[in-house]
C-alpha cells in the first residue's frame, strides 16, 4: 500500500520517475527555443516566452539535482551515521536540501501560474478578468512562502511532515495553486472557445484558435490531475506524496513547452495552407481553334487567408501574432 510506502524507497521511485519526466521535459525545451527563435528577427522573439521557458528548464534542473543530492545522502553519506537510518533521514523535513527543493518547487508553482495568468490577460486583453486569480496567486505566493519557513524550523515534530504546523501551510498551498490553475485555465479556454465559435463558419482554412484552446485545456487536465492527486496524497497522509510532488516539477514545464509547441505547429501549418495554388482554365472556344480547345493554361493563383472576427459587434482580428505571444 503506498500508506505504508518507506520514505527511502519513496526518494528512489520519486527521483527516478522526475528523472524520466525531466529528460522529456529537455527534448521540449529544446524544441520550444528552435520554434520561439528559429527565422525570427530580434524584433519578432518573444522575450518574455524564451525567459520564462528558460527559467523552468532552470528551476527544473536544480530541483532534479537535489533529489539526487538527497538520495545519495541519505542512502549512501548518512546511511550508517543518521539514527534511525535512511528513513528517518529522508523524513527530516527541515533539513536544508529538503527546505531548497520545496522552495524551487514553490517559486516553478508561482512561475507556472503566472504565465497561465498571463495568457488568460493576453486573450481577453481586460486586466479585470484576471483579478481574482491574480488574488489567488497571490495566495500561492504566501502559502508558499509560509510553508517553506515553517519547514526551515527544526522542532519535535521536524520528522513528521503531516503534523498540523507544516500540514496546515501545505494543504493550503496545493488547495490554493489548483484553484488558481483551475481558474485561469477556465477563464483562458472559455475565451478562446468564444473566439473559436465567432469565427468558424468565416474561416478560410484552418485557424490558430482551435488547436491552441486544445492543448490548453490539454495542459491544464494534465498539471490539474496531478496537483490533485498531490494534494489527495498529502491530506490522506500517504507518502506518495513525496512521489508526485518531485513529478510536478517537470511537469510544470511540459504544460508551457506543450502550448508554445502547439502554437509553432499550428502557425506552420497556416503558412503551407496560404501557399500558392494552380488551377487549370480552359481557354474560351471563340478563340481558339478546335487543336487549341482542350489545351488548359496554368494560372497561378495566391490565396491569401485573412479571418476576421467579430466578437460583441465590433470586429477583433485573430492575429497569429497575439496567438504567438501567448
């Protein structure tokens, strides 16, 4: 049962299943810089996009090498000196690498919904829509911040994080990032479902609009569930929360590599689409004669795919541009 789970044997799964999790996480990583930057001008990049990505491959990368810092610790530096031995180590959870991997994991949390804020801000382009999940960011930031100070103080019950002190900040930072997450995702999928529905009998070939609302609610399904599941974990006291919370890491950065990646393939595809197209026409038969009738003549054609939208009764273009800087 994983009630019964001992910690020691937690680290090994936990570091092991974030390790493959994480060597996914860099093939995207790399994959979003090639589709933010490749046959871009300065001008055209998207700082912002390659920052953030480039902070969570950061934040990712310390994180994944203190899990392994720590196993090897504690399986192997302390195996023998700890009282109690590996288990009991691994259960300190103020122990410095502990406190530091809760803190890089808080600040990837509160990066992760920002940029899920951000998007929902760029959509709907009205920072009163954003209000109440930027309330709830907030609170991530100070639940985060709070359990990671209680965490940094060694008392008794340092041996048991499910005793009230530390439980009571944790809960309420799981409860407060899914809830921001659940909320800024809804906002951002709604709108771009508004955008999708105005425009789909107008469209002339395929739009950006659908395909992005679909990894995004992708994206959300996927980091939601875990968070969930961590969260379900840790009020039930099992330590498999020790498991998910190191798989939340890298999959914080899956969720915003997958909607960048999303986006350069859509744009791609509507560039092939707008490409020139040949079309044959027969030439009118008063004149030509009958040997030159059925001879067709190549005409080229350039379709060029311009979709406007029409939202509230004024008219909002949908722009790969705005879709690029979400």
């Amino acid at each position: 049962m994983v009630q019964y789970l001992p910690l020691d044997k937690a680290g090994i799964i936990s570091t092991v299943l974030e390790g493959a999790l994480y060597g996914f996480s860099v093939l995207m990583f790399l994959a979003t810089l090639w589709t933010l930057t490749s046959g871009r001008k300065y001008a055209q990049i998207n700082i912002a996009m390659v920052v953030v990505a480039c902070l969570l491959f950061i934040l990712s990368t310390i994180h994944i090498i203190s899990d392994i810092k720590r196993i090897y610790s504690g399986l192997v530096l302390f195996r023998d000196t700890y009282p109690g031995g590996p288990p009991a180590w691994f259960a300190n959870v103020s122990d410095p690498s502990f406190v530091f991997k809760n803190a890089i994991y808080a600040v990837q949390t509160a990066l992760g919904d920002g940029v899920v804020i951000y998007r929902c801000y760029v959509v709907w382009s009205s920072i009163w829509v954003i209000v109440f999940p930027v309330i709830l960011w907030l609170s991530v930031v100070a639940t985060g911040i709070g359990g990671v100070y209680i965490l940094s103080q060694p008392t008794a019950d340092s041996g048991d994080i499910f005793f009230q002190r530390s439980g009571q900040w944790i809960t309420a930072f799981y409860a407060t990032t899914l809830t921001c997450n659940l909320c800024a995702t809804a906002l951002l999928a709604y709108r771009l479902w508004m955008i999708e529905r105005s425009v789909h009998r107008s469209r002339v070939g395929r739009g950006l609009t659908k395909p992005v609302l679909m990894v995004i609610i992708d994206a959300g399904a996927l980091y939601s569930v875990t968070l969930f599941t961590a969260l379900v974990c840790f009020v039930s006291k099992s330590n498999g929360q020790y498991v998910v919370l190191d798989m939340v890491t890298p999959i914080i950065s899956i969720a915003f590599y997958m909607v960048i990646l999303r986006i350069g393939i859509a744009q791609n595809s509507r560039s092939r689409e707008g490409a020139s197209t040949i079309q044959r026409t027969p030439l009118p038969r008063s004149e030509t004669s009958n040997s030159d009738r059925f001879q067709p003549m190549h005409v080229h054609i350039e379709r060029l795919t311009e979709v406007e939208i029409e939202l509230e009764g004024k008219a909002d273009e949908a722009s790969s541009h705005q879709m690029s800087r979400i």
